[in-house]
C-alpha cells in the first residue's frame, strides 16, 4: 500500500474521518460531457491532449458498493449509441448502474419502463467503465447519489434493506458522491458508508465527510433572521448549509448569472418555486460588463415594467446610481426616456445581497456542461423534455423546469487586433458543452458580436474644454416603490462630452489589416457600432464620445462610442487624438466578443423552447443586446418557468400591454440577423404604454396571474389605480364657463373655440396648467390632489393624452382580436387547403407565428395570404367547437368518419 495512502488513513482515525484515496489523475482534468464518440482523426488529436489519455486512461474502475464485477474492458473506439437518463443500452441485465434520474443506483423502480430516448437528443451521463485514450475523456465516472444523512446516523440497519433498489432521491437530502467504494464485506449492524471514499464508515462519519464536502463546494444559502414562521403569504428561506442546500432536485435552475439570470431566478422564487441559480463565481452576480448605466430612450420603459413586475434592476438602480437624467423631456412624457449612471461596484453589491437574500432561492457555482432528457409530454409540442442539468464535476441536478441565460459565454471568443482568446468575457471562460448540446438537439444557432471600449484613468483627463453634462434635479427614480433615490442631488456626478477628429480616423483606415472582429462577417450592433465601423460607414464626420463616470469613488471613465479592437498600442494612438484625452492613460484595452445565439422564433412568447419541453432561454442568447432587453426576458423566463413546473398557463404579455410585449413578440416572431435593440419606434401604441403607468397595466396581472408580485407592491398599485380614478372624476365633476376660468387662472389662455363649460381635467390639457395651477384656484377639492406629487403628475399625463389614448383603443381591439385568433400549434403550411403560395408557406413554416397578428407582422406575407390563413383559421375554430358539442348529440360533421363501438 502508498506510504502515503496509509499517512492519511493513520491521521484520519485519529481526528475520527476516513481518508479519501488518492484523487484520480482523470478527475483533475476539466470534465467533459459525455458525447457520441468523435471523429476518428477527432479523437486522437483528444487523447494527445494532457491528462485526457495518458495514466488516467488505465487506472481501475471503482464499481458501486454491492454492485457486480466490473465488466470486460471494452474497445474504446467503437461507437455507442447514446441514451437519455434512465435508458438501458444493450448490456446484462444483472449489471445495476446508476442514473441520474434520482432512481437509485439500480435504475427506475420496478414496473416503471425507463423513458425511450427522443430523436436527435443528447446522450446523457451514465455509470460507464473508463476507457482508454480519447474515450477516456467520453466515459468518465458518473457519481452515484449518497444516501440520506440521517439514514447515515441510523444505528442499525436492515441486512435485507441493502437487496432492495434503493428509491428516489429525497428533496431535501443526498449529497452526490465524487468516487464510489469498492465492494467489501461489512457488518450488517454497521450504516453503509455516506460516502465513497472509504470501505467503511464509522457511525457518524458520514455526517462529517458530507459536512466536509459542502464545505468545500460552492454552494451558499444565506439564512434570513430568525422570525416568525411561515404565515400567509410569508415564505422561509433554506437557512442551513446543510442536505437541503445539497439537494439536487429544484423545481427551477436558472443557468448564468447576469442580467436576464438573476432576474430570472428571483421571480421564479417569489413565484413559489424552488429555485437555484448556477453561475460560473457568485462574485460576478451582478456585473456590469459593458457600459456603467441603465435605462435609455426606449429601455426605461422596459426598466419601469420589469420593476412593475417586481424585478430588481429598478430598486438596484436606485440605490447604486451617481447620475440621473430623463431623455427626451423636449417631447412628450410617453417618449421620456428615464436613465441613470451607475456606480458598479454598488450596484453588484446591491444585487448580491437581493439574490442571497431572496426566499426559496439557493446560489451555486460550477459550470454546466450538458442537458438531462426524457420522453416529451404528449400535449405539449417537443421532440423532448429537460429534466435537469449536469455540472462541470460530473453531479447532476433535476428540476421541472431550466432557464438558460448564458450571455456571450456560448462559445465566446475575445478578439483583440489579431489575438483571439476563447472566453465569454474578459477573464471567464465560454460556455462550450452548452453550444455543442444545443446544436446537437437541433436548434438553428448563430453567431453574433459586440464590444467595449478602453477604460480611462479620471486623473489624467482634461476636462476644462469639454462640455458638461448635469444630472437632473431633483432624480426621477426608476421603482415606483422609491420615493427618492439614495443620492443627493447636488453630490451627483456629471458627465462630458467630446468627439473624435480625423487623425483618429486615419490611425484606423491604416490599420484595419491588423483588425479581426471588423473584417469578419459576423453582425454587429447597428445602433450602438464600433468606432471601426463608425469610421467605415460614415468617413470624414466628428463622432461624440461621452466620459461616464464607473462609480462615485472610482477613477475609472468609461468612454462611450469609441469600442474598439484594434491593438493596445493603436488603441491608445486613437484615444491621445480625442480633445481632452491627449495624456489619458488607457487602464484596460477595448476588446471584443464574439458568440453564438438561438433564433429566437424557436421559441414561444412565454420564451419556453419548441424543440425541448420546459426549456426556456433569456438574454443575448435570444439575439439581444443591453441589460435592459436581457432583465426584461429574464423576468418573463422566470415567471413562466414557475407556472410551468406549477402546472399553470402561460404568463404572456402583448404588445398592446406593454414594451415586454413587443420585444418579445418581435423575436418570436420575426427572429434577428444583429443584435436587437429596443427603441419607442418599435411600439404601434405609444401613447397608452407610457413608462408612468406601467404598474397599472402590470402590476395587478403580475399579482393575479402570475404571483410574482409581493403584496406590499400590489397594495401601493390598487391605491394608486383607485387615486387616479377618484382625481380624474373630481376634476370632470368641477366644471366652469371659459370667463370664469379666465379669471381663476389668468396665466392659463384657454381657447374660445371650446364648448362651455369647461371641466377642470380639460383645462389641465393646456401645457401651461398643472395641478399646483388648479389648486391654487379652486383649493377645497383639488389641494389634497396637488399634495401628493406623483399622483399630480400622472394626472397631468393622464389629461394630456386621453384624447390620444381613445383613439388609439380601436386600434388596440382590432389588433387584440386578432390575437385572439390561435393558430394550431401543429399545423402544416405545406398541406393545409388554402389558397397560399410557396413562398408564403415556406415563410410561415420557418416563423411559426401563433396568431393571425403575429402573421401580418411578418415581412414578405401578403394582405391576400392573411385573409386566406384567416378563413381557414375561422373555419377550423368552427370545426372544433363543432366536434365539442356533437359528440354529446350523437350527430357527426359531414365529410368525417365515425366508428360505433359498443360499451359493456
């Protein structure tokens, strides 16, 4: 035996553990999953790789206790086939394995037939022998599933217990194993080892080495303060480290950590499910990895909803932001677009201690490489369902439901002049496995890319010949449920402005040779492009350049419009160009990143997956670009999740309900060829869905339907609701002639066209009224009204588009009916009799749309062809509610075939 095998076991039965053999070489090596066996040529080049085929490949396999000998050594070069979780290949049958399905390490319970596996899925892990050279890195050594720890605790156990296949895994217990012991005789009064790594385990051991092993993972749960216990509408937070923070059964795992993942994770959670985030550090929760601000003409309002719903961006940003402005204030309030500097370093603090605070919610790192599968749901569409996921480690965790929030981390690529580094964002690595797994089930993929530009040091700026820019005074902040934001006004920071000359134009035509990412053919962002392609598009302008402030005490500016990948040294060339920047000092060199990204009209607007059942995708990996596009995603991803796993319909907003609404609809339905951006341009009903009311049209959807929103929010909307209404009608109900009016507010010309007389909400549509203006001249209904600030001002809104938001309700039906009008999910374009040309069917085929609506928003689709789809659509409703009502008659449809069976 190893001196020092023996060293370990010696000092563990002094401090009362049992030694863990020495680590297997393969088990050091970064994991892979385990696919069908590569190429030939493939394979070899793998296994020449360090640690993948050398000693690892020709150590021992170390089988299951009671498990049978291990089986013949195999040909690793020859093909298997692969097989979904619980899927018995061609092998004895006395041979128990594990799976990871939860049914023990003897398979599915007996008169259970495991799940056959879908077509065109991906194998999953499986109890394999290790293999030589290449194979080695394709069979690893799945973990077996520990038994309960108070079953560990027990002082005697059944000898007949052990012949029995142990059961499913429980929910709240069972910490996977990382090396399985081999087979030894052992008294049947003694517990069964807790885990693999010894022969035997003394009574309590097992509590200690699983209390070890989660010490030394990822996982982390905070614990609330202690309280009362769980009441209506209370919910208890997992407050141990303990079998509950191990379990490996979640009714949602969100995969990713950013944006879209912890927004995502979090309205899962307080939807009720449990749910777990995964995320390659919990120090990056919350990263800002471009630019230091939310928010935006046309993303504030995606802020506001995402906030209605009770998402966290809004109350983060109002507690981590140095700078506020309002876009757009010379048009109206439905176009403002509300925006905010952030500090970064508070605001991923912020963020982290909501995730780690959040009920129902557990936070691991690891990294995941591949899908767990099963048979589909016969009424849902899908080739397949997800039912878990497995790590980096080999563990595997099962969940109802998964969100996938991946970023630029599948299969991203840093490019910086002609070096290219394989990594999702500077100093992280991509998400491999992922890509391949996605591909592998057959999801059209493609490829995107973005950028960042340098970072400067504050203190070596000139910024006496810049413009300034100041914050707004007083803030407007983003939640509805902060009165104020946590800043003074006058510590806000300003921003400045600059723009590039012709010098730095040259610098870039000159070296565009030494410049990967903008000689390749993958699409960039149109509205937020490289200076590159800035230069390249439009030559010989001045472009702004904006110096943002990172933080309040950080001496870092990031310089917004000059992204760029030239080399460092070239970069700094450029930026010594810029007035102001001459003796800048560049801290971190722009870069930029290229990945891979799902067609998004692969999925349904409650963001779930066609292909694979209770698989949902959120962020850029749906073709978006900007915190704000991947928060609102995420929210919905996350709610759905919940409701999916809780056996509850869909939670879907339309575009006639909100920005949500129409960006989501845009990528189902249309799908993406370059990053999508969200502007006000993109919504047809403006007026109606202004960032002001976004409550009002969310928030009590969010409480009723979906459970997502806490009851405190909803009870500040309903009073907000009720407000409104009682101050609409006081100011309807106080009417007075156009003379009276005059002399009541001189400063407020009043028309003489108008009919008389004239109602205190009329007047109040002058752009010179306002409720202070109003109270001042009838103070005994209107001054309670004035007092409250925000309620004045969205009454001021509400008076100045109601004739706007009438027009637009026609519109608003028309477009809801059409909605309403579902298309069979099922339905063949190619075979179905209507008068449609191949174009049109090809079209449809590859868009997929759900309604009629979603139809006319498709490019190439003719007016004729809608009517055409829209008859048959009629008809076919017709049919169905036909087929519901004559089977109770006994009658029959003409032109269908019925056959009588006799019931005894």
């Amino acid at each position: 035996m190893d001196r020092s095998l023996r060293s370990a076991r010696r000092v563990a039965a002094v401090s009362g553990l049992r030694a863990a053999p020495p680590a297997c070489p393969a088990t050091l090596c970064r994991r892979r999953r385990p696919w069908p066996p590569l190429p030939t040529r493939t394979r070899r080049r793998a296994s020449a790789a360090p640690g993948r085929g050398g000693p690892a490949s020709r150590l021992r396999p170390v089988p299951l206790p009671g498990a049978a000998p291990p089986p013949r050594k195999r040909n690793p070069r020859r093909a298997r086939s692969p097989a979904l979780p619980g899927c018995a290949r061609s092998r004895p049958a006395a041979r128990p394995r594990g799976n990871p399905d939860g049914y023990g390490r003897a398979g599915p319970p007996r008169g259970r037939p495991p799940p056959a596996r879908p077509l065109g899925a991906v194998s999953c892990p499986r109890a394999a022998p290790p293999a030589r050279g290449a194979g080695a890195r394709e069979h690893c050594r799945r973990p077996a599933p520990l038994r309960p720890l108070a079953a560990a605790r027990a002082p005697g156990r059944d000898p007949a217990r052990r012949r029995r296949p142990p059961g499913p895994l429980p929910a709240d217990g069972g910490v996977p194993a990382r090396h399985a012991a081999p087979p030894a005789r052992r008294n049947p009064e003694r517990p069964l080892p807790a885990s693999g790594s010894g022969r035997s385990a003394r009574p309590g051991a097992g509590r200690a080495a699983a209390a070890a092993m989660l010490l030394r993972s990822g996982w982390r749960r905070l614990a609330l303060s202690p309280g009362p216990g769980p009441g209506p509408g209370r919910r208890r937070a997992g407050g141990e480290v303990g079998a509950a923070a191990a379990a490996a059964r979640y009714e949602v795992v969100v995969i990713g950590g950013g944006h879209a993942g912890t927004e995502a994770a979090a309205a899962a959670a307080r939807g009720g499910a449990r749910t777990l985030l995964l995320t390659h550090r919990i120090g990056t929760i919350g990263e800002m990895s471009c630019n230091p601000s939310f928010g935006g003409i046309g993303k504030g309002h995606l802020v506001r909803e995402v906030d209605a719903l009770d998402g966290l961006c809004g109350r983060v940003c109002d507690r981590s932001g140095v700078h506020y402005k309002v876009l757009n204030r010379c048009k109206g309030p439905a176009v403002w677009g509300l925006r905010a500097q952030i500090d970064r370093g508070r605001y991923k603090e912020a963020m982290q201690k909501e995730i780690l605070n959040t009920p129902l919610l557990t936070v691991h790192e690891a990294s995941v490489e591949d899908l767990l599968l099963a048979e589909p749901e016969p009424d849902h569409p899908g080739k397949c369902q997800v039912t878990g996921v497995l790590l980096g480690d080999g563990s595997t965790i099962h969940a109802g439901s998964i969100v996938l929030t991946t970023g630029t981390f599948l299969r991203g690529m840093v490019l910086i002049g002609l070096e290219m580094h394989p990594a999702g964002r500077l100093g992280d690595q991509p998400a491999i496995g992922l890509a391949q797994t996605l591909e592998k089930l057959g999801f059209a993929m493609g490829r995107l890319k973005t950028g960042t530009p340098p970072r400067l040091a504050k203190d070596t700026i000139d910024f006496r010949g810049l413009e300034e820019r100041v914050a707004d005074n007083p803030p407007v902040p983003f939640s509805f449920l902060s009165e104020a934001v946590w800043i003074k006004p006058e510590d806000q920071l300003s921003c400045y402005l600059t723009r590039t000359t012709l010098k730095a134009q040259q610098i870039i035509h000159d070296n565009l040779h030494l410049n990967n990412h903008i000689r390749e053919t993958t699409r960039g962002p149109r509205y937020c492009p490289s200076l590159e392609s800035k230069v390249l598009r439009f030559p010989n302008r001045e472009h702004q350049v904006w110096l943002e402030p990172e933080g309040l005490d950080s001496n870092v500016i990031y310089p917004q419009g000059i992204s760029m990948t030239l080399p460092p040294e070239l970069q700094e060339q450029v930026v010594k160009s810029i007035p102001g920047l001459e003796n800048a000092k560049i801290l971190q060199p722009g870069y930029g990143v290229q990945y891979d990204f799902l067609d998004p009209r692969q999925l349904t607007p409650s963001l779930e997956s066609r292909l694979v059942q209770r698989l949902f995708f959120a962020g850029q990996i749906n073709g978006t670009t900007g915190y704000e596009e991947a928060a609102a995603q995420g929210v919905i991803a996350g709610i759905n999740a919940c409701l999916r796993v809780h056996g509850k319909p869909p939670f879907v907003v339309s575009r006639t309900e909100g920005y949500i609404g129409v960006l989501i609809d845009d990528l189902t339905s249309l799908g993406t060829s370059e990053p999508y951006r969200m502007f006000t341009s993109r919504v047809e009903f403006r007026m109606s869905l202004r960032p002001d009311n976004a409550d009002a049209r969310l928030t009590h959807r969010g409480f009723e339907e979906a459970r997502c929103v806490s009851q405190q929010r909803y009870e500040q909307a309903v009073k907000m609701r009720a407000a409104l209404e009682d101050g609409i009608a006081t100011l309807k109900s106080l009417q007075f002639s156009i003379s009276k009016w005059s002399q009541l507010i001189p400063e407020v010309p009043i028309s003489r066209g108008r009919r008389s007389p004239v109602s205190a909400f009329e007047v109040l549509q002058c752009p010179e009224a306002n409720m202070e203006v109003l109270a001042r001249a009838v103070p005994e209904p209107l001054g309670k009204l004035a007092q409250w600030r925000e309620l004045s001002e969205r009454l001021k809104i509400e008076a100045a588009y109601e004739w706007c938001v009438l027009n637009q309700q026609q519109e608003i039906e028309e477009v809801r009916r059409d909605e309403a009008l579902q298309l069979p999910e099922d339905i063949d374009y190619f075979a179905v009799d209507a008068s449609l040309s191949a174009e049109v069917r090809e079209k449809l085929d590859s868009n997929r749309p759900r309604t009629i609506g979603a139809v006319s928003r498709i490019p190439g689709i003719t007016p004729a062809a809608i009517v055409n789809l829209l008859r048959f659509v009629k008809t076919h409703h017709q049919k169905t509610e036909k087929r519901k009502v004559l089977p109770q008659t006994g009658q029959y449809l003409p032109g269908e075939t019925h056959s009588e069976k006799a019931t005894s």
